[in-house]
C-alpha cells in the first residue's frame, strides 16, 4: 500500500471511528468499495448513515487526501491505476 492510500485510510478512519486493518485496506481497490466496506462497518455497529452520505463524505476524503478533482472520483475508479496513488 502506497503512502498516499495509507494517508487516506488514516482519514476515513478517523473521519467514520472505524478500523481497517492492513489486510482488509490491501482488498480495497476502488472507490466503492472502500464506501461499501465503510458502509458495513458502520451497520455492523448501529450507525444509520445512508449510502449516499457516506459517499458524500468519503469522495471528500479522497478528493483531499490524494489531490484529484471530484469528477475523477467514481465508484469504479481505481486509487493506483485511476486516480495515480502511490
């Protein structure tokens, strides 16, 4: 994993208060599903946020923490070989 990716799971950590641990961030390779795994781990602890909110707030994350601009960012795009994170 890259010092880019590194730095926005650190982020989407603290920003959501969950955990991703090496393994589970190394399966994460696209946009989506980090939003969807971030999605689970909200449910799996009561929290009601909506999809759509954490899309919201986890393109921000990525639009910060790597440098693209928000067009760039779908849920298909991968952080290496889309988005140029290293």
């Amino acid at each position: 994993m890259g010092l880019d990716v590194v730095e926005l799971v650190m982020a989407v950590e603290e920003e959501f208060s969950i955990e991703v641990n090496d393994e589970e961030a190394a399966q994460l390779a696209t946009c989506g599903s980090l939003a969807d795994y971030v999605v689970k781990q909200l449910r799996a602890r009561g929290d009601t946020r909506t999809e759509d909110e954490v899309w919201t707030r986890l393109k921000d994350l990525i639009v910060e923490q790597l440098g693209v601009k928000a067009d760039e960012v779908k849920r298909e795009a991968k952080f290496y070989e889309d988005l140029g994170a290293g």
